[in-house]
C-alpha cells in the first residue's frame, strides 16, 4: 500500500479504560496491532490500577498513548479521558477484557460509516475459549443473559451500543458532550446512546463483525457478580426516569436484547412483591405460599438456563445466586429512583426533549 493511499485512510482511535486489568490488558491492546486498517491510534487509560496494569502499559512505550489517572473517575470519566486525547474522525471505544480477533474488524465496520447519519457499528462479542470459563463466570452469564455464542449474519438497528469494541463517529461524540460522568461504571453506555439517538442518529449491530470476550478481575468472585447487578440497577434507574422504555425499540428479531429487557423488567418486579407478601404472611397465610412458589419458579428458570454452561450441584448454585442477584437488582433500581429524583428532580423526563437536549448530562 503506497504513502498516498495510507493518508486517505480515516485515522480510528482506539480508546481503551482499563483498571485492574493485568490478566487481559495486553491481549486488547495486541489485538489493535493486528488490524489491516493501516491509520490507527491506540490511547489507553489506566484508572488507578492496583495491579501491574501501569507495568503492562509501559512496556509498549511509544506504540500506544498510557494516560494514568491519579484518580479513579470510573469508566464514563477514563471515556472522557481517552477520548480528549483522540485525534481520529472515528473511535473504537473498547473494552479491557475484549479484543479484535478479526484483523478486518476496523475495516468492515468503517464500511457501514459511509452513511452519515449512523452513529455507531457495534460486533458480535463472543467467548472463544468457553473450556476456560470457571464457574463464577459462567454463573454471571447466566445472571445477566450475555449474547455471547455465533449467531445468525444479520444487521439490526439497536437502541444502544455497550461499548465493547464498537466504531463510533467522533462527531456524534462531540454533539453530545462525551459522557456523563455521574454514572459511574453502569449505564454510560445507554445514556451516551439514548443522546445520540436523540441528535437523529442511528446504531446498528452488524453481527458479521466478531470479536473475543473475556473476563477482568471485575467478575472473578461472588461478591463482585453481586455489587454489579447492584451498580446496573443504580444506573438503570437513571436511564428509566432521563428517557422513559421507548430507547428500547428496535428492528430485526433480536431476541436476546428483547429477552433482556423481559429479563431485567422481572428482577424489578421481584423485589417488592418479595417484600409485600413476606409482609402479609402473618395476616394471610396464603401469601407465604405464593411467595415460594414465585421464588421457586424463578430459581428453576435459573436452573434450567444455567444448564447451557454449568452441570450438577453448580446448577442449584446458580439458582440460589440467581435469586439474590434478583432481589439485589430490583432493592437498588427503586432505591437509585429515590436518590436519583432527590439529588436533582430536572433527570425525570422520560425521553420529554428538553432545551440543549443532546448536551451534558
């Protein structure tokens, strides 16, 4: 490929947040390496590891672009970091744990940027080592309904991108004011959508574009698969009441994100009823029986659906755990409504377009 042709190619930054990501940092940032596209950028931000992350990174020297923050700012605040930094007229907003195992990845996603009125191309994210997984990872699979196997060689519109290893036009970027940072490591993803979305701008998901998954140091123990379906809930909360369930709507048979949303709308059902009928248990003794029946039939979903990635006793673990990651999604999303509204009533709009709607928070 000759000089000429090279600058004619559209600069991408790669822009990767990473903390405590010494396990897979650097499979992420070879994967960057390996593109064909010949114009890239690699900007990593290191958002106070406690790890050798900071080692990891300064090994590489010149070829990537290490900020390391003095300060942890979560993954919305490490975004606006790396994404100030950026110098490319599309950003690969990717992941720690996830790497480009296509060496075309960049390049078929810029195929699709020749419309200008899409935003954002995300891939299909994949485990490529599913004989790797232990059981904490393959129970927080289950808890949170990952698409994360082939599937079919379909293009969808979507309603959000999750910032794995998606393709994003800068200048939509730009238009919305980067990320709000007040959510902090949940959500960021939606709301940065949801704003783009309402610029006019489109998403889709070309599921013909594959990339690796993998697992941090953010997954690796029960506690941990707890506290996050504790900071999912607390940023849903804020994406609930900023833009209402109408970001929801999408095109094509996706039935993975619709069984989500079917998902997610149960574990906020769950809490409450949970609490109502324990309360009336001592004034209706048929209250204790439908308490248990609800709670069994959700451990047995769990049970069943587990039975794709686990086997034996690991299934009723799965089950037990699926029904304290229910109960602690649903306690936090209310609590977060409560908080959120307290902290500053202007976020109730449920999608309502407000003045300098794209911009900021």
């Amino acid at each position: 490929m000759t000089e000429e042709t090279q600058v004619e190619q559209p600069l991408v930054s790669v822009v990767i947040p990473v903390f405590n990501g010494e396990l897979t940092i650097a499979r992420a940032i070879d994967s960057v390496f390996t593109q064909t596209h010949p114009n890239v950028e690699c900007i990593v931000v290191d958002d106070e590891s406690q790890d050798s992350t900071a080692e990891i990174l300064r090994s590489y020297g010149d070829r990537i672009q290490a900020v390391f923050n003095e300060k942890n700012r979560g993954t919305a605040g490490a975004y606006n970091i790396g994404t100030s930094k950026a110098t490319g007229e599309f950003v690969i907003l990717m992941a720690s744990d996830c790497c480009m195992t296509d060496p075309y990845h960049i390049t078929k996603a810029l195929v699709h940027m020749s419309d200008p009125t899409l935003a954002a191309v995300s891939g299909q994210g994949i485990f490529d080592h599913l004989d790797k997984l232990d059981t904490i990872q393959r129970i927080f699979t289950t808890v949170n309904l990952l698409d994360v196997t082939d599937s079919e060689d379909e293009v969808f519109e979507v309603p959000f991108i999750e910032t794995r290893c998606d393709l994003v036009r800068y200048k939509a970027l730009e238009e919305i004011g980067f990320w709000f940072e007040g959510l902090y490591n949940s959500t960021e993803d939606q709301d940065i959508s949801a704003r783009i979305r309402q610029l006019g701008y489109r998403l889709i998901q070309d599921k013909r574009i594959r990339f690796a998954l993998d697992f941090g140091q953010t997954e690796d123990n029960l506690y941990k698969v707890i506290k996050k379906q504790y900071k999912y809930a607390n940023g849903q909360g804020y994406i609930f009441l900023k833009y209402g369930l109408g970001h929801h709507v999408m095109t094509g048979n996706q039935a993975n994100r619709r069984s989500r949303i079917w998902h997610r709308f149960i574990q906020i059902v769950l809490g409450p009823t949970t609490i109502g009928l324990a309360a009336l248990i001592p004034v209706w003794p048929l209250a204790g029986t439908l308490l248990a029946l609800m709670l069994g039939a959700r451990a047995a979903y769990y049970f069943l659906s587990s039975g794709r990635w686990l086997g034996g006793l690991d299934r009723v673990f799965c089950a037990v755990i699926g029904i304290v990651c229910d109960l602690t999604y649903s306690l936090s999303f209310l609590w977060s409504l409560v908080l959120w509204i307290a902290r500053d009533p202007s976020v109730v709009r449920f999608g309502k377009p407000v003045a300098e709607q794209g911009r900021g928070a």
